[in-house]
C-alpha cells in the first residue's frame, strides 16, 4: 500500500471501515485509499467485494500488564504478549494492519516491532492525542512519537483527539518533521466548522459518524494547509519521549556503564554533554537501561560489543539510539539495526 506524502495537490482521501458504507466505494473510487476492516472474516469478503481498494485489518494493542506480572526486560516481554494476540488475527487477505488502543507510546512501539517480526505489510498505527498542547496520555510528544515511528516501518499516522484544537495543535506540530502519510479520525462537524488541517492526507470518521456525512464535510473543507517538509538540516532523535533536534558533530558524553552508579552518572553526564553514551556489556545492563529510562531526558548513544546485545538494547529504548562507530558492527548488522529500530548513524 503506498500513500504520497502531501503535498495538497490531491484530493484527500479517506478509511471505510462500515459495512454499510461499502456501496459509497463504487460511487466515487477514486475518494478512497483502502478499507480497515473490524474481523478476519470481514477483511477477506470486503478483499473479494472491493478490489482493487487496499483493505487492512484493525489489532488493538493489548493492555500493558504491571511491571510485577512480567519478567524482564518488560518491553520484551509486552513484545512476547502481542505476537500472542496478533497471530491468531493475521490474516493473507490483509493488505496493512490498523494499529490502535495503545495505553502508551513504549507500548505502541512494542506492537509495531512485534509486527514486524511476524509479518511484513504495511502498518498504520492510531495515535491518540489527549490535550492541546500535542501529548498522548502518558506525556509524549507527537513529534517524538511520529520521529521514532516513521523510522521503523510504519507508513501512515492517524491522530485522534477529543476535540478539534487539539487535532490542529498536534498536526501544527508534527507536519513539518513529519516524513510519513499523516491522517485524521474527525467528526464531520469539525470539517463543516472549517477546522484548520495541516498536511493531512487521509480521512477516518469518528465514533457515531458516518463515511458519507465526512465525504460531505471534506467536500466543502477548506481548512487544510501544506506545511514544507524542509527540516533536513538536523537530525530528530527522540528520547521515547520528548523530541531533540541535533545535528551530527552533538557532543557526546563519555562512556556511561549500567553499573551501581547508573542513576548517579546520568545525572552528571546531563549537564555536561548533548547526548549520553551507554554501554551495554551484560543483559542485565539491558534490564538497568530500561529501568533507568525515565531518567534519560537526552539523546542516547548505544553501544555493545555484541550486535545480539545491542538489538537487546535497541528493543527496549523507546527512542531512537545514535550509533558513533564504538565496537565497530558489520554493515549489514548496521543496516538491519537501521531499518528495525531506526538506529541514526552519525
């Protein structure tokens, strides 16, 4: 499934994802990009009935568990829980899947790399914005969360929010670093009330709304504005969290081991140096990085000896790790690293 970055130079399109709407498909083709079907069983009628339109497949992300009921590292652990889930739901019929209900952005993550290990289709992952200032529920910062995820294959974000200024908001924010399809799931309301929509591509309706009252409403739409995707001059390194704009000459701390005195030297290694370099020796430094990463609020360099323990690494940060040539990896190492979990060679 490919969808063009924006470029306002198309009419934006939009999800079915009712059954009753799926007659609205064969009226006006060209107004849809795919279907996101509920089930299994949907997904393969509506394949059938609607080809050549791309129809996906919803998986909600399963509940995160307290930490006390997963062995560690907990991120590898939640990764384990949606293989689970995911398999018995995947189906050949699917062209991508509709990641939704993630209660965290670590756990979003988690589903998009366990979905990457068991199948190779497109995803499009949801990402619900909860105030006016572009956070999830658990304080990430949309252009955090769109920076790790367009770097780790996900194609598409959908942003959902509780009302229409926070959808301007987080659209504002992400556009112009964003190197992915942005989309939104609105109320048709919004669009008649002239909502303002930055380089937004795709449509979804909202709960209690219809596909055919939004084709309405995106019809006398005249909100939407292209923001210049032109940030190239920097390098977007997110903490899992928060985002940081770097470029590649950023001062590096010295080498930080996952030792006793991990909390200790994080805090004095925040004051002294633009990005933290941790080394990872053991997989218990692997758990130590995970605990510890609440306190990380820079960019991290990762670095192993091991390629097995840097993936271990890579899997549990929920940002994206800057790689500096420490314990020199074979390239093809790198470049799987690069593509799996987004890791920046500087």
């Amino acid at each position: 499934m490919d969808i063009p970055l924006c470029e306002l130079d198309h009419t934006p399109q939009i999800f079915l994802d009712d059954p009753d709407d799926l007659p609205l498909y064969r009226q006006a083709p060209e107004r849809f990009a795919g279907a996101i079907a509920p089930d299994s069983a949907a997904c393969a009628e509506w394949a059938r009935s609607l080809d050549p339109l791309p129809v996906g497949l919803v998986l909600e992300c399963p509940p995160v568990p307290d930490e006390d009921e997963c062995e560690r590292p907990v991120t590898m652990d939640y990764i384990r829980r949606c293989k689970r889930a995911f398999r018995p739901l995947l189906h050949d019929d699917a062209a991508f899947y509709y990641l939704r209900g993630a209660q965290t952005f670590a756990s979003l993550r988690a589903a998009v790399l366990a979905l990457g290990d068991i199948t190779g289709r497109t995803v499009i992952a949801e990402i619900a914005i909860e105030d006016d200032e572009g956070r999830m529920a658990d304080g990430t910062d949309v252009r955090a969360a769109v920076g790790v995820l367009q770097r780790i294959g996900v194609t598409t974000v959908i942003l959902t929010a509780h009302d229409p200024e926070a959808i301007t908001e987080a659209l504002d924010m992400a556009a112009p670093y964003a190197r992915l399809s942005l989309g939104v799931c609105v109320h048709s309301a919004w669009l008649r009330a002239q909502t303002k929509l930055y380089n937004t591509e795709l449509f979804l309706p909202a709960e209690h709304d219809d596909t055919a009252r939004l084709l309405q409403a995106m019809e006398a739409h005249k909100g939407g504005e292209f923001v210049p995707r032109d940030h190239d001059d920097f390098i977007l390194a997110p903490d899992g969290k928060n985002p940081h704009f770097i470029d590649p000459t950023i001062d590096i701390s010295d080498e930080i081991e996952c030792g006793p005195r991990l909390e200790e030297a994080l805090i004095e290694a925040e004051d002294d140096a633009g990005a933290l370099k941790i080394v990872l020796e053991t997989e218990d430094d692997v758990i130590k990085l995970e605990e510890f990463r609440y306190m990380i609020s820079r960019p991290v360099c990762l670095c192993a000896e091991s390629a097995e323990l840097l993936e271990q690494g890579l899997r549990v940060y929920p940002g994206l790790a800057l790689y500096d040539g420490t314990w020199e990896q074979p390239e093809d190492v790198l470049h799987y690293l690069e593509q799996k979990y987004g890791l920046i060679r500087l």
